[in-house]
C-alpha cells in the first residue's frame, strides 16, 4: 500500500469515568516531526504517545490532540481557602465603609476571586489510563494510515493502456508513411515505374527514426519495477521519486519520435498521468 504523509485519523473512546478521543492529523515533512496536545492530566503519555506514531509512521510533520472528559464526579471535590476567604471578605468590608458603597457581601461576591476556591480531583490511574490512551490512539492510526492510502497502480493500469495503444498505432504510422510516399512519387513520375527498392529503403529509415520500441519497453520494465517497490515494507518515497523521473524521460522521447496525431495526444495524456504519480509520491514515505 503507497502511504502519503498527508492524512487524517480519529478514534473515540467512552469509559466508565472518562470520554477519550484522539485526532492525528499530518502533512508532507522531510523527516518525522511529532508534537501533541495533551489535557495535563495525561501529560504523563506523551512519550509512550510519541513512540507508538512513531512506529508506524516513519516520515512527515506528525499532530496528535486528545481531548479527555471526566465524568467521575466522585472523584472530585471542591476545598475552600478559609484564610483567603477572610482576607477578601475584610478588605471588601473595609472598601464599603471608606467609600461609603451600597450592597452586600454575598458568596456569590467572593467565589468571584481566584483561587479561593479549588477543584481537587483524585490522581489519575495512569497505568489504567495509558492502555485506554494506547488502544485509542492505536485505532486513530488504523483510521490515519487508511485515510492515507493512495491508488498510484491505479494509474500505472491506465498507462499501461496508453503504451499498448502507441504500440498498436506505430506500426499504422510507417503504413500510412509508405502509402503517402507511395502515392507522391507516382504523382512526380507519371507514367514511370516507382522504383520499389528506394521505396522500401525510404520508408525503412522512416520506421527507424520514428521507431519507440526500446522506450516502450523500458516503461513497462519501470512498471515491474514500481509494483515490487509497493511490495516492499518500509519507505519508498525516493526511489519512486527516481523512478517516475525516468519515465517521463521516456515519454518525453516518444512524444518528440512520434509522427501521429493520435499517438502525440496520447503522450500528452501519458504526460499528465506522469505528473499525477509525481505529485501523489512527494507525500509517500
């Protein structure tokens, strides 16, 4: 399977006490480039979080976002700094009797203060938590490495047609090169007799100077070649690279041989596939 580095990959999680989920999301990168957003409590993960990506993608720049919501209310509770609590409650006092203000001094009025109240939340079961997080982000990068797949043989099937078809046509174009040459030396001569053996040698150096078999050839062997590269396991991003360098070389040569307008549309054609596979490999790894 052709991985591109730019894709996409989530994958949720509902606990018991907790709702996890996890976003992947990464673009074209030279090398592996990972960085996450973590809730605090999970800051814990993020080099076993690093590692796990890691393992499976080998190239480009890496996001990873989880978002975590407890639902253990048990787990939480609520403390009240007294001390503080007089501070504020005083210094408000005293503000009203100097400036002489209306109103009360309500809760309402001093839960307004920071940290006069605090949140305290059990600590995490991080052991519990990691398998959670592992068995979600592992399933985030089912969903990325899918969304990344890319269907370059696709490609490669249509332009296998493309050269079958140049194949088939060059043949046609020598024909219809001797029947023209044909009828324009009887149109000079006249009544003469054409002279077979120059006709012959003529349109020779003809099939010769348009001939493509050799390029033909070789791209089908670059197609062998790209299937065995799909096959391997690892990166493959650079040799591809080279690879589709070497048949637009060679179509490039056909399209400058060709002596017919059908076969000249079809390289074009050639051409654009070409540059398709091109731009899809700058994201393979």
């Amino acid at each position: 399977m052709v991985l591109s580095m730019t894709g996409y990959g989530r994958a949720e999680k509902a606990a018991d006490a907790f709702d996890l989920t996890v976003e992947i999301r990464a673009v074209n990168h030279k090398y592996f480039e990972f960085s996450t957003r973590l809730p605090r409590a999970l800051l814990f993960a993020e080099d076993g979080l690093k590692k796990l990506c890691q393992s499976r993608i080998s190239r480009g720049k890496v996001d990873l976002f989880v978002t975590l919501v407890d639902r253990g209310a048990s787990d939480a509770a609520v403390e009240v700094d007294h001390a503080l609590a007089k501070g504020y409650l005083a210094a408000l006092k005293e503000l009203r009797e100097t400036y002489d203000l209306p109103g009360e001094i309500s809760a309402a009025v001093l839960a307004r203060f920071p940290d006069l109240l605090t949140v305290r939340r059990a600590d995490v079961d991080e052991e519990a938590m990691w398998a959670a997080l592992e068995e979600t982000t592992s399933r985030a990068l089912d969903d990325f490495i899918a969304m990344r797949a890319q269907d370059v043989l696709a490609r490669k099937d249509l332009l296998l047609e493309q050269v079958a078809f140049v194949e088939a046509r060059a043949p046609e174009t020598v024909a219809a090169y001797r029947a023209r040459l044909e009828d324009k030396m009887r149109e000079l001569l006249g009544d003469t007799a054409v002279d077979e053996q120059r006709l012959l040698t003529e349109c020779a150096l003809f099939a010769d100077k348009i001939a493509v078999d050799e390029e033909t050839v070789r791209l089908r062997s670059h197609f062998k070649q790209m299937e065995s590269l799909f096959a391997q396991q690892g990166p493959i991003g650079r040799p591809l690279d080279f690879l589709v360098q070497e048949m637009n070389r060679e179509t490039n040569t056909i399209g400058s041989k060709c002596q017919n307008v059908e076969i000249a549309h079809t390289v074009v054609a050639m051409k654009a596939e070409i540059e398709k596979i091109r731009e899809q490999i700058q994201n393979i790894e």
